[in-house]
C-alpha cells in the first residue's frame, strides 16, 4: 500500500504537468491568434484612414473648383490685373509708332 499513494502522487503530478503544458501550449497558439487579430484590424484601420484621407481631398478639390469668388479673391485678381496693365503700357511706350495707312 505505501507504493499506492506514491504512485498516485506521481500521476497526479504527471496530469497536472502535462495539463500545465497543455495549458501554455494553448495560451500561446490564443496568444499568436490574438496578435494575428490585431495586426489585421489595425492594417484595416490604417487602409480606412488612407480611403478617408482621400476622401476628403477629392471632395475638398470639388468644392475649391465650384465655390465663388470671395472679396479676396476679386482683390487678387484687380491687382494681377493693374501689374499686367502697368506691364502692358511699358512695352507699348517702346513699341515704334504706327504708321497711318495710306488710302489707294
């Protein structure tokens, strides 16, 4: 009988050991499967952000091109305008005079 509880003891130990192996084993595949699950969703929330990103150029291009002109926009425009004026008039001031065409 002294052997019985030895021996039982030792397949105790045995199943708690290879329980505990067993354990680790799957704790560690769950784990590989939960980073795996991570790295996936995170990839999918970088792509959505890029798709969004995008988005919101494409729409803010839209408006830019439709939307009217502002004060500051007209304001703009008069002074390229004078500059092109001022321009102009310097190079007409040396083109030569014309001639008057003569009637035949």
């Amino acid at each position: 009988m002294a052997k019985s509880p030895t021996n039982l003891r030792d397949a105790v130990e045995k199943t708690v050991e290879a329980t505990l192996g067993s354990a680790e084993r799957s704790r560690s595949a769950a784990q590989g499967a939960l980073d795996d699950l991570v790295e996936s969703v995170e990839d999918l929330r970088k792509g959505a952000e890029e798709r969004i990103s995008r988005g919101r150029r494409s729409v803010t291009d839209v408006i830019e091109g439709r939307r009217p002109a502002t004060s500051d926009d007209i304001k703009e425009i008069r002074a390229e305008l004078r500059a092109i004026a001022r321009r102009l008039d310097k190079i007409e001031e040396r083109l030569p005079a014309k001639r008057k065409k003569r009637a035949s």
